[in-house]
C-alpha cells in the first residue's frame, strides 16, 4: 500500500500517569501502581492508534518520562543524584542533566516492558524509538570521556545493546532520534551518522532516523523564528544519511521552512515526510495532509513515502493529539485516491 502512516514517536501522558502538556512531567505514581499506569497508557495508545487506522504502531513513549533520560537512566557509570544545569542544543534552552562520571555500561535491558507489552497486543508493524548518540551527549554532563565522539561511540554500543534484544522482543522498525543533527550539522555528517550506524550494527529490521526542530514548546518556537526564510539544515546531513545503512529519515515538512527539494538528498531512502504540525493545536485537513504528500511526491519516489508527524507529540492535549492522528490517516487515504493511480 502507498503512504502508510506512523508517528514520530511520543504521545502525550494521561493525566491519571503523569503531569500532562510538559517535556520532564513528573510522575503520578509510584511502583507497581507506576507499572500498571504505564502500561494502561500504552496499550490506549496503541488502541488508539489502530482506531485512526495507522499503519505502524509504536507504544507513544508512555514508559519513559524523557525521550532521552528515559534510556540513559538505565546506564552505569551515570550520575542521576547530582544534576547540573547545562544549556542544550548549542544553548537553546537550559535543562538539569546528570553527568557521565565512570565507563558506561547498561544495568540490563531498558524497554523490554513495553516493547514486549506493544508486542502482544498489536499485530501492525511496531516501531520503536531510542535517543540517538549525538543528542544523548547533547543531553548528558561529560566529567569523564573528554572526547564528544569517544562518549558518543560508547553510547552507540548500549544503543546497540538495546537496539538487538528490542529486535527479538519482534520490534519491525527501530528508529534513533537525533534532533541535535539539526543543530550541530558539520559534526552530525562527520561523525553523528557513524555513531548511528555503530548503534544500528547487526540489525536485521528495519532502521530509521528522526531529524526534527523539535517539540512544538515556546523555546523551539522562537529558535525556529531566528533560522531565516529558508531551513537548509538537511542539506549537510542528507548525503551523509543516503550513503549510510539507515533505511528511513522523518523529518519536518508541513508548516516548516525546510525547502522540499532537500528531500531529494535522500535517494534510495524511505522518507518519513512531516505531513501533521506538532507547534499548533489547529487540526490538519485531510486536503491538507494530502496537499503535503503531492509536494513531496515531486522529489520522493511514491513508494518510499511514509506519512508522519513532523515530530513527537508528547506536550500536547489529549484530545488535540487523537484528532491529529485522525487526520494523518484520513490525509494519507485522501492521497491515495488523489495520487495512488
Ligand atoms: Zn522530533
């Protein structure tokens, strides 16, 4: 089928598991009341979902309260006690970090729960998201590697670790988010995509990458107001991701000041087009959504064009999130009529 669909990855949290509309919501209960309430949320997501008629499933993120502190927890050799304020994706905002103080090393597995949780009880393609390597390090205190790369190699192996047991738990897709590619560029096609690809070693399921500007909150907002007319960010990681093992990139489309012709970088890559907003809470129309596709139908082959969320979308409403993955499947259904001949 032509223009499946799927999310960029996160939803946003009930109310009864944690504080709703924030990035680092703090939980609503605590140990096996905790487990439970996770894992209610993510099977309503993934009924959810289904509901929409979505075509990759993924489990919203429900188990983990930061898409990347939820991964880093898991590691030894970090210290979650001391936080320290550390300005983030080259200081766009300021976030509380824990600091890498010995070697790394995983506790033992970090998703199994919910990935084997989804795994049950869905029989739609699965995907499942992991930080990527370089925003990891943008997102951690180094008081022990001394070496951007060297850190960011180290990580990739737990990444890696993960990475193949979610690949037996039957995870179809795996995908590494990396909005800090879109901040440090020269670094991110020097050596961010060869971190990626060290965390994606021996995968035999599908890879993805998800390249974004970031959640739809006031700091990214007005980031994206000082980045010009024009957003050539892909430019200079495109070519590096063509030519690497991933099999997927998602990046942002609708409503963004990405030129559509960058997507023509990615050549013999299934592309992930943003065709729904995560900054406004106005819901797309199906026209919409399907007017996004006819635009990236001029540099995307139509069999390599996947529908999705221009990014995660955690920090909003319940309600505004159910009616937009509403729409991304009435949108891509629209497309099929309009450009699947
Ligand atoms: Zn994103």
């Amino acid at each position: 089928m032509l223009f499946t669909t799927a999310i960029a990855g996160s939803l946003p949290k009930p109310a009864w598991l944690a504080e709703t509309q924030k990035l680092w919501p703090q939980w609503k209960a605590q140990g096996k009341e905790l487990e439970q309430a996770k894992a209610d949320a993510t099977l309503l997501w993934i009924k959810a979902q289904e509901d929409a008629g979505l075509d990759v499933i993924g489990d919203g993120e429900q188990a983990r309260q930061h898409f990347v502190h939820g991964f880093v927890e898991h590691a030894e050799g970090i210290d979650f006690e001391n936080k320290v304020k550390m300005g983030i994706r080259n200081n766009r905002y300021d976030a509380m970090v824990p600091q890498v103080v010995a070697p790394l090393k995983l506790k033992g597995r970090v998703h199994a729960f919910e990935a084997q949780l989804a795994r049950a009880h869905t029989k739609k393609l699965l995907k499942f998201t992991l930080p990527g390597p370089m925003t990891i390090v943008d997102t951690v205190a180094d008081r022990f590697y001394g070496d951007k790369v060297k850190m960011a190699m180290a990580f990739a192996e737990l990444l890696n670790q993960e990475a193949l047991a979610l690949q037996a738990d039957g995870v179809d897709i795996i995908q590494f988010d990396e909005p800090a590619f879109n901040v440090y560029v020269a670094e991110a096609a020097d050596w961010g995509v060869k971190a990626l690809e060290r965390a994606a070693q021996g995968l035999t399921c599908k890879t993805a990458v998800h390249i974004c500007y970031g959640y739809g909150i006031e700091a990214n907002v007005k980031w994206k107001e000082t980045l010009g007319e024009e957003w050539r960010q892909y430019e200079q990681v495109f070519p590096a991701l063509a030519n690497s093992r991933i099999d997927q990139v998602s990046l942002e489309c609708f409503h963004s000041h990405v030129p559509p012709e960058l997507m023509a970088l990615l050549k013999g890559k299934e592309v992930m087009v943003g065709v729904i907003d995560v900054a406004s809470d106005a819901i797309e129309t199906p026209e919409q959504v399907a007017d996004t596709i006819g635009t990236a139908l001029q540099y995307v082959p139509k069999d390599k064009l996947i529908a999705c969320t221009n990014c995660g979308l955690a920090p909003m409403s319940r309600e505004v999130a159910m009616a937009k993955l509403d729409a991304l499947a009435k949108g891509a259904a629209l497309a099929r009529q309009r450009y699947g001949a």
